[in-house]
C-alpha cells in the first residue's frame, strides 16, 4: 500500500507541475504576442547610425605595383 501511495503522489506531483508549465508558457506566449491595450498603432521612430564604409590602405593612397 506504501508503495502504491507514493506512487500516485509522485504521478500527481508530476501532472500539476506539467500542467502550471504548461499555463504559464501560455500565459507568457500570450501577453508577449498582442499589443497592450492604449498602445499607439504607429510604430516608434527610433535613429539611425549610417556610416561610410572606407577602405584600409595601410598608409597608400594607391594600390602598389608591381613592376618585372
């Protein structure tokens, strides 16, 4: 009977942790995938950083030629 018992308080124990994970991540899938409600529908300007990209020539200002 000992056996038994421990038995279908571990299967319990499993079942209820398996199911609060289970409403947990849905919970998190849910209120991370909607817009808040109030929220503006335009999406934030934010600034961009643009720079030219240059070329390293080690000190030349000309490729180097080679000459026979």
């Amino acid at each position: 009977m000992n056996a038994l018992t421990t038995g279908l308080k571990t299967l319990t124990c499993g079942l209820t942790a398996v199911a609060i994970t289970t409403v947990m991540s849905w919970s998190l899938v849910q209120s991370t995938s909607v817009v808040p409600f109030g929220a503006s529908p335009t999406p934030v300007q934010m600034a961009k950083l643009t720079t030219r990209h240059h070329h390293v020539l080690f000190g030349q200002s000309l490729p180097a030629v080679l000459v026979d």
